[in-house]
C-alpha cells in the first residue's frame, strides 16, 4: 500500500476544509478495504514485507478519525463501508472505553461504570481501531477527576478536550505520517496490547537501569501497577505516587515513551 496515497490525502484534504468522504470512497483504491483486511486477525502481518505500509497507512486512517469522532454521520459514513464494525458497549473495558469525563463518585471504592457515550468506538476484526468515547462515574480510588480525563493521552494525535502525545508530533511534514499504528487485538485467547513493541514493560532485567536501552527515569518513577495503567487506559487515571519527584522534571509527560511497551 502506497502511504502517500490514501487517509493521508483524505485527512490533509478534510483539514483543510476540502473534500468530502463520500469523493474519496468513490475514487478506485485498488482493493483498499481489502488491504486493511490484511490487519484485522492476530496473525504477526506487520513483520511481513508490506506490514510496515500497513502501519502507516492504518495511522493517517486514525488521524482521520481524529477530526470525525465528534461527526457521527461522518465518521461512521467513512469507517462502515471500511469493513469495520461500531461499538458503544454497557460495562465500562479499558480495552474498548476512552475516558472523557469523571464525575467523582462520593464513595472513592466505587468502580468505573458508564454514564454516557460520546462516540461509539470501532473494530477491524479483531483489531481495536479506536475505542468508545465515554463520559463515567467513578471513586477516587480507580478514576480521579482531572487525572483520567485530563492527563495527556499516549497513542493518539488530537482531542478537542485534552493534551495528547503521540510519537509523530514534532516531525516535519512528511516525516510525521512515518508512525507506526497501535495494534491491540481481542483475541478467543484474551487481549494482546500493543503487540507491534518490544520493548518489557518493567524494563530489562540483565542491564542496568541507567541504560540508554532500558526504561527512562520518567518511566522508571512509575510504579509497576500505573505503568500497566498507561499502557492499558493511554493515560493515568489517578495521580501518580511519585508526583512530587516527576514535578521535577517539567514537561516529564512528553519525555515518557510507553509506545513500545509490552506486557510479559
């Protein structure tokens, strides 16, 4: 699949305030639905030859997804005849569920459960292309206010209501569309996050944790249980224990780099 051509002309074209999705599906793409297809089962596609034009191409796709989330005619006008499948869902799953607000439960013990959906998220197969947005109820103790719906957000390019971080900001005009899409699947035998990294998520125990190779310091303040958080939700939900140390350090949120983690 050619990355120059394709979401990236749709989302350059729908940025500027040209085009329209209805032109672009009704343009010849070679079997372009067919090609994201090759995506949609945990099979290891993107090790072949052509997995690494996937990637990229599935990226500019969800930076198209980006600009629609809040035009649900748009969105799913464009992303249903792609072959995927719309999905809201009633008990709050951080694999399919986005926060976008907290309302602070009065018990801080009370779990996360779904107040409203703000956009249905979407599947290819087994891949998640992008997760529900929903508005939720929480204790303090799983979902903090300000914290789950506030915090930047890893994996993803823009929200109207939150920073985001994401590995292609900072690069020039061509070099940005060179980032690789998530890849979380829901397999019969569980969930597989981020299965494209390589990189273990309490670092490698045979070197040094001072190593260029092994996690950063930011990476490192992180306990065990919120790096699992961030990989699992894209974002912390509550303040982290270390706050006081990681203050130290500003802008320490953008010097993370969870984008290669992975679970043991």
């Amino acid at each position: 699949m050619d990355v120059g051509v394709g979401a990236r002309e749709l989302y350059e074209s729908l940025a500027e305030g040209n085009g329209t999705n209805a032109s672009w599906l009704g343009r010849d793409h070679g079997g372009y639905r067919d090609r994201l297809a090759t995506a949609a089962e945990y099979r290891h596609w993107w090790t072949a030859p052509e997995g690494q034009a996937l990637l990229w191409e599935l990226y500019a796709l969800s930076r198209v997804g980006d600009l629609l989330l809040h035009e649900e005619r748009a969105y799913l006008g464009l992303f249903t005849p792609l072959g995927m499948t719309p999905f809201k869902g009633d008990t709050f799953d951080p694999f399919l569920h986005e926060i976008v607000e907290v309302e602070q439960g009065d018990d801080p013990r009370a779990p996360i459960e779904i107040t409203e959906v703000v956009w249905p998220g979407l599947m290819l197969g087994q891949l998640l292309f992008t997760r529900a947005g929903v508005r939720v109820r929480a204790g303090a103790d799983h979902a903090q206010r300000g914290v789950a719906d506030r915090s930047p957000l890893y994996w993803t390019f823009r929200r109207r209501h939150r920073p985001t971080v994401d590995l292609s900001h900072g690069w020039g005009h061509n070099s940005q569309w060179r980032t690789d899409f998530r890849l979380d699947y829901r397999t019969p035998a569980g969930d597989r996050l981020n299965v494209a990294g390589h990189d273990p998520i309490d670092g490698r125990p045979d070197l040094d944790p001072d190593h260029p190779a092994n996690l950063g310091p930011e990476e490192r303040l992180l306990t065990p249980g919120e790096r699992r958080e961030l990989l699992r939700h894209r974002c912390l939900l509550r303040v982290p224990r270390a706050a006081d140390a990681l203050a130290r350090t500003p802008g320490w949120e953008h010097d993370l780099m969870p984008f290669d983690w992975q679970l043991p």
